[in-house]
C-alpha cells in the first residue's frame, strides 16, 4: 500500500505549518494533517483557506514523497513445523 506525505510551508518566511498525509491512488480519501509545533490552531481549517500564523503568508506543499508499507496481515499464513515423514508400508 502506498501513503502520499508532503510538508506544508509558508510562502514568505519558509516556516514549516504541518504535514499532510493520504493515501496514494484513491479518489476522494480523507486526509490527515499533522500540525508542526505551535501551528495547532491550523487543524479543522481547509487548506486552500489556511494561513501562516507568523507571518499570514499563504501555504504551499512543498514536496510530496510515497511512503510504501506492509498491510497489517501477513501476507501468507505462517506454517507450524516441518511436515510428517511419511514411512514406506512394511
């Protein structure tokens, strides 16, 4: 499974506002915004509208990266042992 992160910064100080994170591939998927510290006050606002609180420059990714993982199940059920030896007929 692939996720899409990208930082979220400041058009004119450069400061870093968050972190967004989705995953890859999937129309109309929720995304998740991880506030750097002290931008707390920018989570429930929509992107488009949120502002840098320094300086109330306008936001921009800034680069987006794909973090692949592993589902939670294994992929294969795991196998108990080495098989029985089977012994010829006397």
């Amino acid at each position: 499974m692939i996720k899409l992160r990208a930082e979220l910064k400041c058009y004119l100080c450069g400061r870093t506002a968050g972190e967004l994170e989705t995953a890859g591939g999937q129309e109309g998927t929720r995304r998740t915004f991880r506030p750097a510290p002290g931008m707390e006050s920018l989570v429930g606002i929509e992107v488009r509208k949120a502002r840098c609180l320094g300086c109330g420059g306008g936001l921009y990714v800034e680069e987006i990266e794909r973090v692949y993982f592993l589902s939670e199940r294994p992929l294969k059920p795991e196998k108990r042992g080495r098989k029985p030896r089977r012994r010829p007929a006397a």
